[in-house]
C-alpha cells in the first residue's frame, strides 16, 4: 500500500495540497487528471522524495524510505542525446555496482539479461531497430516509448508515469496499455499514471482521481 498522510505542500506564495491524503493499494492501477498547474507533478515529486512536504508524510508498505520499490517516468524524458536508445536504456550500469553484485561475472550476466529485456521492451512497443539512434532522431512519441521502457527495465513495484502517452498516437497507446497490463500481471506491479485523457484513464484504472482546488477528489466509474 502506497499512503499519502495529511500532506501540506507549496512552494513560496503557491499553496498546492493542504491536507491531501491517498491510499493505494498494492496492484492497483490509479490515475490522476487535473488541469496544467494543479500540482500533478509536484505531487509525484513528494512521493519520490524529489519534495519534502511540509507536514504530513508519504509510506510504501509502511516504510518512510522506499526509493528502491518506486520507478519514476518523468514527464520530461530525460534522455541523454550523446547516448544511443540502448545507451539510455542501460545508463545504470554507468553507476559504480549498482544492483551490488558479487564480481564481474554476475556483473555482465546481469547487464545481459538487462540488454535482452531492453530489446524486447523496444520490440513490443514497435522500435525493434531504432537501438543504436540517438534519440534526437525519434519522434516524441518514440521517446516516450523509450523512456516507458527504461521506467519497465527495472521491475520495481511502484511504476509512476507522468503522463506517459501524450505523444502517441491512438493506435499506438492501446498496445503500449495492453503490455503495461502483462508487465503488471507478471510483477505484480502497483501503478500510477498521471493523464490529461479521461478516456485512457478509465480504460486503464482501476480508480481515478481529480486534483482541483489543492485535494483530490475521486471519480465515479461507470
Ligand atoms: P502540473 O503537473 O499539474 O501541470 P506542476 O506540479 O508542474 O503542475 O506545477 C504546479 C504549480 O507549481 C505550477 O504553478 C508551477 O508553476 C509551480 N511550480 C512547479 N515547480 C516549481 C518550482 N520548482 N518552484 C516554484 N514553483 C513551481
Ligand atoms: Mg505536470
């Protein structure tokens, strides 16, 4: 369970959240509307620790630090252009031992199995060929596929995704919704998704939330 406890959240002289609680359970998939500047991204800032609220907390599994359970798609994509789609996609490894493994071989065998899934990821989500582009050759679109599948790579319980599919086109966004599903089937994910389209959300979710006037308020499913 992903809970939101009482927060208070602005920055100076903008008030955002007063008060604003959530609770999410684990497998869930939420989505949040709001029109530009209610704070939707701010409020993803706060879960990730990138904002301190000034009261209140946030918990994953009632623990108050949990950077390790949560993979974040910015709405920005964050690519690096001097590196290729697969460079992006395997940037981790650039960290000294990051899944501290014990010696060089389990070292590659990882960054292998991590090359094989990156290349399938790309492969459903239809840019099988496009690993060594730079990503200032892709569409924006194809860049938030790429940073769709970088944010899936890591198979961490909580997925945020930060308006994941405004670029793509219609056709497109059913598949890519048909393999988040089969990624959260398989890992048992709990996602939130941050959308401008209410017809996504409804299609995707299981509950779906309106930030207006600093709360969230619950929308009714039919
Ligand atoms: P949304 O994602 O819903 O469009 P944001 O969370 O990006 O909204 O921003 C909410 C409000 O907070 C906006 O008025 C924005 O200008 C302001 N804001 C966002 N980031 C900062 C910041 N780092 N410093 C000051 N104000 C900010
Ligand atoms: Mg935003």
């Amino acid at each position: 369970m992903l809970v939101l406890e009482n927060i208070t959240f602005g920055y100076p002289n903008n008030t955002l959240f007063e008060n604003l609680s959530l609770k999410i359970k684990s497998g869930d998939v939420v989505s949040i509307l709001g029109p530009s500047g209610s704070g939707k991204t701010t409020l993803f800032k706060l879960i990730t620790s990138l904002n301190k609220p000034a009261k209140g907390y946030v918990s994953i599994e009632s623990e108050k630090c949990f950077a390790s359970k949560i993979s974040y798609m910015t709405q920005e994509d964050l690519l690096l252009e001097h590196k290729s789609v697969m460079g992006n996609l395997l940037m981790v490894f650039k960290i000294k031992n990051p899944f501290k493994l014990k010696g060089f071989k389990e070292y590659f065998r990882k960054k292998k199995l991590f090359r094989e899934k990156a290349l399938m990821l790309l492969t459903q989500m239809g840019l099988h060929g496009y690993e060594d582009f730079s990503p200032s050759a892709l569409s924006k679109g194809m860049r938030q596929r790429v940073s769709l599948a970088r944010a899936l790579l890591f198979e961490r319980p909580y997925l945020l995704l930060d308006e994941p599919f405004s670029g793509v086109d219609p056709k497109r966004r059913k598949i890519l919704f048909q393999i988040l599903l089969q990624m959260k089937k398989k890992y048992n994910l709990t996602i939130l998704q941050i959308t401008h389209d209410i017809v996504d959300a409804r299609e995707l979710s299981d509950h779906v939330y309106s930030l207006t006037d600093k709360a969230l308020t619950k929308e009714v499913l039919s």
